[in-house]
C-alpha cells in the first residue's frame, strides 16, 4: 500500500497490530544502532534468532528502508509515516530493522543521482540485506575537509582502480560494499574531479585495520586500498559528479531524525535518573539541576522535531539547519556523559568486569560522545555551515577556507 | 504530532508588528522612558480596539473575541521583539487570565469588558519583600468585616502596578489563602512605581491599608488558579523572550555583516560566526520551547506545567546568552545608550528574573517530576 | 628615599606611618579609580576637602606616581614597592592618589619615548595635576583595530594639525590634555605613518560630547577634532613612530596591576556575601556554589599576582601575558555581575531613587563590566594576543588579519 | 609576597620529567596498563633509591631527606605530565602523610623507612560503599579484643590498593572513630582490584573480617588528621593536574601547528586560537591555585584548607576542560586507543571525581568560610 492511499491513522493502526504480532522480547529496550552494530551479521549473538525472525518479519511488511520509493522495494514513506514508525515501536521498546550505511547514506544518493540501472542493481540487494554497505568518505589527513579527499581513481578500461587510505570507517569490517570518494581529474578545481564510486570490499585490495576508539570499541575502521577494482558502472552521478552525490548522502538523514531522535534520549534519561535515585544523589540540588536541564534539552528536541515535521507536511525542505540538529543532540549528549559521570562520582571510575576495556552505558556515553562531536563533521564545521548557510554571514577570505 | 503557527497567526503576528513598527519604534519608546506616562495610551487603544488584541482570548460573552493563548503568544512574541512597553502582559495575560481561571462569573463580568475594550488595566499582585512569584510567602492579610475583606500589608515588585485600575492581590486570610479584586481608586490603596533597571517594563510596590478586596478564589481552588496562572505567565514571558532573542540575534548579525575590521567584515570571523551559529541554536531551542509551552496553555495539555516551566528556563538563558553576545558582536557602540542593545539586554535579564530564573525551573521541575531521593 | 636605599620592610613600616598620619575617613571604602573618577577635579563633591588633604599629603610624601623615575619627580618605585603601597592602603581601605591616564597611560611612554626636554616639560605636571590626560586612541569604526587610525596630523610648519575623530575616550570632559594617535604619513604602511602627540584640549578645535553607557554613566566621550595645533614638540617616539609609543602605552599596566587588583575584588566579594545574607540567600545552594566560585576566582588572581611579583623579581619581565590578565578579571567581573543580579533576584531589578538612571553597586558592576569586556582591546582581541604571540600559533592567513 | 618554584625545584623537575621520559614514556605506560602488575617495580626503586623521591619529606631519623611538600608538588606534577602509574600517590602522599600526622612513633618507625627506600607500598582507605573521600559515612567497625583492635568491613575506591604493603583504614569503634594501620598480609585482608576507567590509577575494594588494626589515632585527633591528610592528598592532586593538564595544551598546540586543514594549519583558524587561549587561561589559573595551595601545605599556613579546596575544585575543571578541548582540537585521530589524549582524559576525569569534585570543594568552602544564611 503506498503513501497516498493511506491515511497516517490507518499506518499507525496497521503498524501497531504488525508490533503486537512480531514483538521480539529479546530485541526489546536495544535501539536501531545496536541491533546494526551488534547482531545483523553476528551468528554468536544469543539474540541472532529474534533478529532472524524480525528480519523476516519486517521484510514481509515492507518495513526494511520503507521510505524509498516503492518501485525499489520501499513503501514511499515520508517523515511523518517514518515518525509514525518510530513512534509505535518506541512505545514498546522495539528497535526499527535498519539496513544501516546502505538504507541512510549511500541508497538515498543513488536514488538521488544513480541511473535507473544501477537504482534496479544496487537498491534491492540493500534492503534483502545481501549488501551491507560502509561509507568512504574521510581519510587520515583530510579530516572535515571532504574536498581534499586524495584517494586516486584511474580509468583503467571499462573499470575504475582506486588507491589511497580511508578511516573512520564505522563498521567497515562488518561490510561487503564500501561507497566512496577518489579523485579521478587531478587537475579540475578541487570540488570537480572528485567522484563517487561503489567498491566492493571483498578480495579486491582493500586491507581494513580496526580503530580501536577511546571507549574501547572497534567502531571504527581504517583501509589501506591498493588497487581495488570496480565496474565504470559502479560510479554514481558520473566521473567527476561525486561532490553532488556525497553532500545529498550527508543530507539524507533530516526530518525523521529531527523528529524522532528524542526518544532514545529520552529513555537514556529516565534511566540515568533512575542510576541517581539508586545511588541517592537525587537530593543533591546540582545533580536536580543537572537533570532537569537535560530533561529541558530532550524536551526542547522533541518540541523541534515536531516543527521540523510541520515544515515538511506543509512541503518545505529541512536545510543547513540540519546542522543545527547534529550540533544540539552531539553537544546535549557529550554533555550528558558528563552529568552521567559527575553524578555518580566514585561509581563513576569503575569499570564492568571483563575482558578488554568493557565500559557501562554512562561510560559509553562520556567517552563515546566525544567522538560524536567529531565525527559526520566536527561542531566547529557544523557552526561556520549555520553561520554561512542559514545566517548568511560572509565566508571566511583565507584561501582554503572558502567551503 | 506537528507543532507550528498557522497562517492566521501569521497574519496577525503582521499586522502587529506592522503596528509596533509605526508607533512604538525606539524613538518612541525613548521618549515614552523619558515621559511620565507609564504607557502610550492612544497605542493601547488602537491595539485593543481596531487589532483586539486585548480581547483575543476573552469570551465573546465579556465583549472579547473568544481566541486563545495561541493568539496571545504570537502578540506578545512581537511586544518583545519591540521591547514594547505597555501593561499587556499585566492587563491581559495576568489579570484576564486570574479573573478567567476563577469562578466569580460577578468579577468577570465587572471587569473583562473593560479588558477587553483597552478601558481597564490590571495586573496581579503575587510577590512581596522576598521577591518569589512561584511560592511566595503571603504576609498580608485579609481580614473579614462589614460588607467583606479588608486588606493589610505591602506587595513588591508588581509589574505596570502604577497604571493598573485593577489589582488582584495574593493574600492569606483566617479562611485561608484568597486571591481578591481590588480597585485601585480605594483610598486604602497606595502605589509607589519604583526605579527599574528595566525600563520597559515599570514596577511597583503596592501598601494596602483596609482597602476593600472582592474574593475570587479561596480554599483549595487559590492555589490551582495561581498554578494556572503561573502556567500562563511563563509561557506568554517565554513567548516574549523568544521575540526579543530574535531581534537580538538579527541585530547582531546585521552589524557583523557590514561592520569592518582589520580589512574584513567581522562577520567573516570565525569567533563571530561560532558565536552567531551559537546564538541561532539557543534562539531555536527558545523557539521549539516556547511554542510547545503555548501550544500545552492553549489546549489545556495535561503537560502545561511542564512545558511552561521548561519554556522559562530554557528562554531565558537563551534570550539573555543572546542579548549578552549581541553587546559584544556590536562593540562599542553596543554598550552605549544611544544604541538599543542594551535594552534588549536589560529586559532579558529582567525577564529572567520575573516570575522565576532558569534555576528556579529547574528545581520546580524536578519537583513535578517527582525526583525525589 | 630611592628604591636601592630602602628595603621593603622599612618601606612598609614609611607607608604604615604615613597611612596613619593621613588617613581621611571621607575616603575610606573608596578605590583609586573612584576618587579620580568623581572627586578629583570636582569640588561640588561633598569629599573634596578630603581630597585636596589628601593630595597634598601624598605630594610631599612623594607617593604620586611613585613608580616614575625620582628625577622626574617619582620614587623609582618597583613592582614589589606598588605592591607594598598598595596592600597597605587596601589594608585600611584607603585608595591611593593616582593622576589617571597621564600616570598609567602616557607618563610611561613618554618616559620610554620621549626626549629629555619633553620629559622635563610634561612629567612634573602630570604629578603636579596640572595637566590631566585623556587617551586618544579609539575611532568610530576603528574599534580594537589600532593599526587603521584614520585621524590625519598634518605637519605645519613647527605644529601640527589634527582632524579627525576619537571615541570611548574615558573622562576626556575632565581632561585638558589627550595623548592621540594620528596618521601623519598616510603613504607609509598602516603601523609606519602614525605619530603619537600629546594635544591641549581647551580652546583647539576640540568638541567633547559624552557618551552616555548603558549603565547611564558618561564614563566615555567623543571628540571631533577640527584642525587641532600642538607643537612638533609634543610627538613623542618622533613623527611615524607613534605605533611603539602606543604599544608602550597599552604594554604599562602590568606587573603592579597583576599583583593588586585581587584587592578591589576580595572587598567587593565580601560585600556580595553580605548582601546574599541579608537578603537570606546564603542556604541557596546555587548561591553558595556562585559565590564559591567568586572566591576561587579571586583566590587564583592573587596567587597569579604573586607569581608575576616573583617573575619581576628575579629579573623577569611580563610580556603578553598582560592578555592573560585583562581577560582573566574583565571576564570575572562579567560573570561577577551576573551572579550579583541573579543572587538578588527581583531585588536587583530595582534602582536606587535618584535623578537619571542611577544604579547600585551590583547594578554597575552587572552593566558596566559588558563594557570591560569590549574595551581596552576586547576579549576577542586578547584570545587572539594570547594564541599568536603567548602560544604560538600562526596568524590568520587573511588579508587584513595578519594585524 | 612572592610565588614561584626555586631553581633547586627546577633541577628536580628536570630529573623527574628525563626519567620518566626515559623509563614510563607513551610505550612503557601501555605496557604496564596490559600486563598484570600494578606498577613498574625497577622504576619505583630507581625514583626511591636514585632521585629520593620517596623520602623527600621524610625526616631524616626515619631515612628521609627531611624535604617538604613543595618538593613534593614538583613530583606530582611531573607525574601528571607523564599520566604516571604507580602507587606515589598512595604511599608518599597519603600513607606517609597520615603516619606523620599521626602520633604514633612506633608505627612511623615501623613504616615510614620502607616507604622511604621504596621498599612499602602503602595506602589510605576512607570511602566506602557511597563514595565519599571527604566526610565518609563509616560503617567499617574496629572491636577492641585480645591484643588490639579486630577490623569488620569493606573500603571500596582505595587507590592502589592491591599493590599496598600497608593500609591505613579509616573505622568506628566503641571509642570512636580510629585510624589503624594493618599489613595487608593479615589473612583477614581481601583486596580485590577492580576495573578502572582511568587505567593509569587503579582502585580496589577492600573487605576486612577480623584482620587485626595497630591504632594511629583516636578521638578527636582522628578527624583533625584526616584533615590535615585531606589538605595534602588535595594539593597533591592539584599539583597532578596541573602537570596532565600542561602537557594536554602542549599535545594540542603542537598539533594545532601542524596539523592542516582547508589549506592553513588549524592552528591559525580563530575558534582554535580561541580555543587554545581559553585553555592557557585554565591552565594559568590552575597554576596559580596548585601553587599556593602547596606553598599552603609546606609552611603549614593557616590558609591551607582553604587553599588546598580551591586548588582542587580549579584545577580539577581545569584539568578536564584542557584534557576535553585537547581531544577536540585533534580531531579524529584524538578519540582513538592509540593516541594518548584519551589518557590524559580519563585521568583529568578521574582524578576530578577523586576526592571530590569541584562542586564538593566549593560547598565545602562556603562552609569554612562561615557562609550560612
């Protein structure tokens, strides 16, 4: 059924009675991310049979990237149906089935800027799951700066043969396929001769070492690529045409993450005030502060995701404000960890036991939230996009600065 | 669930800015600082008569238009835009709303009318010495006698007091804590307007010596209509904080645009442009909060008074961060009188303190919330 | 007495006599800016007698620019020796009789850059109060950005000729000299073609009009200077060499203020923490925390004081670490204010009675102090000082930055 | 008055910073934080034997070098530089510290040579289950029996407390609450090491049944010792911090140097310059504060307690807002395992919440300085 012959009610009613016969108790209280990162692919996850079944499950209701286009295997949902979805299944707990780098960076840009062909090729084998996608983008030594990117392609026949370093690759080791940036005109201004290229990751030169994070996790990848091949086919938006391609991946996640990334916050709330109460810290008037002012942040993205799907159902577009979203909730939450850490003082500096370097969530949210101010472009980058883009202030004059 | 001003709003928040614009610009609200008047009178009945704003959100009944609090933000987002200064927020958002929320169908129709027309003004009279408008600790009295309520004692702080017709006086009693209409030509009532930092918006300390006061609520029911009406104060205050971050911002931005130095537009700086990119952020949390707020008072949100208080918190941080930077980004020029930055700067900090800071939010927050140790 | 002959201990036992002897009880509670502000010059005020009294005291007992050199009327005195007059003074309250900007501002650069002659002819009247400086360095439009003065000087046979305009001129009403900057060799790079003059005020062209601060004060003016004469004797550091005379100016008031301006701030606190009392603020405990706070801060900058007295003693010099200083208190007062307004809650809503927009103490500090965040070189300009010449870091690559 | 470090001072800090750099560098610290010992036992002797760290403020009768708490703040403050691990902190600060404090010449003649050789680890255990270093609740309980005091309990948060030799444990008894010194070789001693965020400090739990307590102090003296224990072990930190957080702005400006972005070093952008100007300002500060507060503690000022609060609670924020930008300014590369910022900001947040925060010391001082309404 597509997005126009249903009314959202009618969405929420079938999405509720879909839940109720496919709740997976063992997927309960997991969110989207760590279903992704933790169990898709992971045969030894005790939870690997739920996430089987749900799988199934979501497929079937053509709930797996239900925002593409139907012909591609979608449902056409727009980001009030989206927010509809994650609605019902925040209601009880229950983590989306996302197809991670694949349905929220690179199928939107070949939705955007792909040829029919490589849409009917690439689309479906995201959504069955067959191809599990990474994102190329940042290399050591370009950091924020995607136009500087230095991974070579050369023509070589009807194939594209790319050499260079990729890093902050998040669950590289997990994928099959890798989009990515090379440049293939060294001689066009730096923007031009840049182009997007799928690559598949498997016996094809790339060599990954895991980035071992701060927080102690693998959740990032660094690849040394050395003549990995792929079809001509396989570029996306043209030789030369990868700038445009990679900003519509980087701004393909706005309105439902605006409306909806409020309810993991919330529940992450809840629980740290729950983790006071046990702790008895609830009558210290700092730690009332500290938690009534997140519970004032988590309020006010709640209320903006609401105004953000009001612009989208009365037909505007969510633009560079989107920065604005990626600033406020990486900030909120950086900041969070440490409200996290300083409220429960001692208890803070313990770690669970375990093997290797097994943090708590609190833990996990003061160390892994630094990096969040970093990473998908660091809050100084996402500042001067506000100032520039929405405030329209004047770009800066020194030379490289000028994007 | 979709959160946003209509068309209609949008039209109407035109037509009074349109209005500001003309006639309470910053020369006139110079001159009207200057002045003895304590408001433009022929402004306030322009914008109670040909706009209606005062009767927006009075019952059609008492001669008002039978709108809502939705209504009411938008005005006084605009007000604050302007730094307007006029007893609307007393008159028509504290007063209208007490009488409203009350029962005594006698009060209302004695004094909505007159609201509603631009003829009365009021305001409501909460805090006293110790400044708390959230929980103030009532020390005057109401005493019981011939033909009604007679009241003793002195409250602070009450805004627009000296222009105000109508006061409605926070009082306990031997029957308890009441809320009471007082006329203010009652010989047993005195006013003494006193100096304010914010100049825009006058305060008073109120002496009542055996003035005569009509009961409005009493029991149980006074503290639920001040729960009300603090619910409605903070969101219409957050509404106009939003207003005046706005224009704070924009006055900024437009100064960093073309101001110069060291042979660029300052503009193009990274430290101004972190601080403007900064400014925005705070203005749209202001924003999201305060609309929600009004949103949650206009239907009656069983939210409400979380929402209020969050809206107050959130905006008035965010409107004093926003008129502070707004002084720096300007410079010089920003800390003299002539310019108008400091009046922003001095309702945002005067705002933030009526009714309640952040912090005191914060801590009622917390208490609504139920976290307790 | 010179410095050499004198050791610390018998100069402190010198002060506390004479303290005693002279000590004038209208003064008590006062600071040296106070009483330069608002008695100096003013003999409507109730405290003038005091003053002259006091002045006359502090004439003979040489303590008036005690830091000049003694030929030119000073003491020699050190920083150590100021830091000792200055303890002593803030020990019973009293402030110290200073002559304003001539003593802080324009005495030092003329003694660095001035010939014999020109130091013979203005130094003793500065110390006499014949002569009172305004500083002439700020214009409408220039801002922090010294180097783009635009005033011209136009050399006329023995004199020059000023026009131009300068603002955020402290008490120029008061002043019948100003020390300026003007632009007399417009051809020559920005910083080569200044010259620094010293300019009667009275009957020369010069057009005073205040600038009424948003705390209502007329601690600023504005002058339009139409074609101002001054003798070619009074350029000091020579014609085009204004810019070192002027980096003299800004670089004098460092090791003395670093070791004693703790001293206004600890009263003004204690005075804080009576006022949270009286209005029974003290078992707040964000007022507390607030107030704390103050303290620690207060406490670094005289233990900072301390550190750069020993710096100067063992020979040392302060450099743009003076940056570091001016940020440290202007931001502290900043803060300081709000703390002040948001302890007193609707209390500080409320002035003084009183004719024009009179303020209280809280009320000027919360209002006067966004002021010292802006001039003297803004708090922007300082990070910037700080970062490039303190840390190391390389200019900005624009145009007009690299200052 | 006059602040600063004598030449003398200086010489030590360079012989501390070439050793550590030599022998506990980047590699050497990861090693250690990989294998199982709690501390590299031939630098510990080296330090205590070669360079007398250990006995520096010793006195000479129990083979120390009669040095004082200033010589102490240098090494701890190259310690921090180095995000150093070992048990000085524990043994010299703490343990030899209360013995001194304490009234006991038996226990001192007992102890402190060995700490001075290098030869005793030791430590001081006083938070339990809460959490608390500063005004624990004590339910550890001594029980006076045959031959001395039986202690019953667990301290939780005892730092290096699997490598100690000697632990001074903190318990209430009948007679109040003590000080008693117990080998940690008694069989009624159980340490358990716990996993650490910071891994440059371990903690352990310790549970006591039965294990047998030589008394230090009792009485009032208990929390007249404990206070002057805390004043040290807070200035001691502070000087740490001070030291973590100088080589956190170095790491940055070094980087920020070099490293290249949109064409220019990163270096010469503003919001970095900003950036790094408002950590020097920290950095300053917590100089400042650390060096009183030692200067405080090594002439036994009457000022001490309140210098010693005000230098944790500044150098504790400082510490962790320098640590926080550092790994900022760096980027990517600086929230990896490999890059050693990480270390430095675990550290600044451990050592942050060790013996208080900033918030507990700035309540603390408004308490001592009678701040009561």
């Amino acid at each position: 059924m597509n997005r126009a012959a249903q009314s959202l009610e009618e969405l929420r009613s079938e999405i509720k009675q879909w839940i109720a016969r496919n709740l997976q108790p063992d997927l309960v209280g997991m969110d989207d991310m760590d279903v992704e990162r933790e169990i898709w692919g992971n045969p030894d996850s005790p939870k690997h049979e739920a996430f089987l079944a749900y799988e199934k499950a979501s497929l079937e209701a053509g709930l797996v990237c239900p925002h593409w286009p139907a012909e591609y295997g979608g449902r056409d949902f727009g980001d009030l149906e989206m927010a509809v979805l994650a609605e019902e299944l925040a209601a009880v707990g229950m983590p989306r089935l996302t197809r991670g780098m694949g349905e929220r960076l690179c199928g939107p840009s070949i939705i955007a800027h792909g040829t029919e062909e490589q849409k009917a090729r690439f689309l479906p084998r995201i959504i069955s799951g067959e191809d599990r996608y990474c994102q190329g983008f940042s290399e050591p030594g370009a950091g924020s700066d995607l136009a500087s990117v230095s991974t070579r392609g050369v023509v070589d026949g009807d194939e594209i043969v790319i050499t260079g370093e990729k890093i902050w690759t998040s669950r590289a080791h997990l994928a099959n396929m890798m989009f990515l940036l090379c440049r293939t005109d060294p001689d066009a201004p730096k923007h031009k001769g840049i182009s997007f290229v799928i690559v598949p990751m498997r016996d094809n030169g790339i060599t990954i070492s895991e980035v071992i994070t701060m927080a102690g996790d693998n959740a990032f990848c660094q690849e040394f690529i050395d003549g990995a091949r792929a079809p001509l086919a396989n570029v996306i938006g043209g030789l030369g045409g990868g700038w445009k391609a990679a900003m519509t991946t980087l701004g393909s996640e706005r309105g439902a993450v605006a409306a909806t990334q409020h309810l993991q916050y919330e529940q992450e709330l809840d629980e740290l005030v729950r983790r006071a109460r046990e702790l008895q810290r609830l009558d210290d008037p700092q730690v009332r502060q500290d938690l009534a002012w997140a519970f004032c942040q988590v309020h006010v993205m709640k209320a903006t995701g609401q105004r953000v799907l009001a612009k989208l159902a009365s037909g505007g577009e969510v633009g560079p404000e989107a920065s604005l979203t990626k600033l406020v909730w990486s900030e909120y939450h950086r900041r969070l960890g440490e409200i996290a850490a300083d409220l429960q003082g001692a208890h803070a500096l313990v770690r669970p036991e375990g093997d290797g370097y097994k943090v708590d969530r609190w833990q996990k949210a003061f160390l892994a939230s630094r990096a969040e101010t970093i990473f998908a472009g660091t809050s100084e980058v996402q500042r001067r996009i506000i100032a520039e883009r929405v405030l329209g202030l004047p770009r800066e004059q020194s030379a490289g600065a000028a994007k | 669930m979709t959160l946003s001003y209509t068309a209609e709003h949008e039209e109407l928040r035109g037509s009074v800015r349109r209005l500001l614009a003309e006639q309470a610009g910053s020369a006139q609200l110079r001159q009207l600082i200057d002045s003895p008047e304590p408001y433009d009178a022929s402004l306030w009945k322009t914008m109670a008569q040909e706009l209606g704003l005062h009767g927006m959100a009075i019952p059609e009944e008492y001669s008002g238009s039978g709108y809502g609090f939705l209504e009411q933000a938008v005005v006084m987002e605009e007000m604050g835009r302007a730094v307007h200064r006029s007893p609307y927020f007393s008159t028509v958002i504290l007063a209208a709303t007490a009488l409203q929320l009350a029962d005594q169908e006698d009060a209302r129709a004695r004094w909505l009318p007159g609201i509603a027309s631009g003829e009365t003004v009021g305001t409501v009279a909460l805090a006293e010495a110790d400044g708390d408008w959230t929980a103030p600790r009532v020390a005057t009295r109401a005493r019981a006698g011939d033909g009604g309520y007679r009241l003793h004692g002195t409250k602070h702080f009450v805004t627009d007091g000296a222009a105000a017709d109508l006061i409605i006086v926070l009082a306990d009693s031997d029957d308890g804590e009441l809320l009471l209409a007082v006329d203010a030509q009652d010989p047993g009532v005195t006013v003494a307007d006193v100096p304010v930092l914010d100049q825009t918006r006058p305060l008073a300390t109120i002496t009542f010596d055996g003035a005569a006061g009509t009961v409005l609520t009493a029991g149980a029911r006074t503290r639920e209509v001040l729960a009300g009406l603090l619910d409605t104060a903070l969101a219409a205050l957050a509404a106009e904080q939003v207003g005046g971050a706005g224009r704070a911002l924009e006055m900024a931005v437009e100064y960093a645009k073309i101001r110069e130095q060291f042979g660029a537009a300052i503009g193009s700086f990274q430290a101004i442009k972190f601080k403007a990119a900064d400014m925005l952020l705070q203005l749209e949390a202001a924003r999201s909060a305060a609309l929600y707020a009004a949103r949650a008072v206009a239907e009656d949100a069983a939210d409400r008074t979380v929402a209020a208080a969050v809206a107050k918190a959130v905006c008035s941080e965010g409107y004093f961060a926003i008129a502070a930077e707004s002084i720096q980004i300007h410079g010089g020029i920003g800390f003299t009188w002539e310019h108008d930055a400091h009046l922003y700067f001095k309702r945002a900090k005067a705002s933030e303190l009526l009714f309640g800071n952040a912090g005191v939010h914060r801590e009622r927050l917390a208490r609504q919330l139920g976290w307790t140790a």
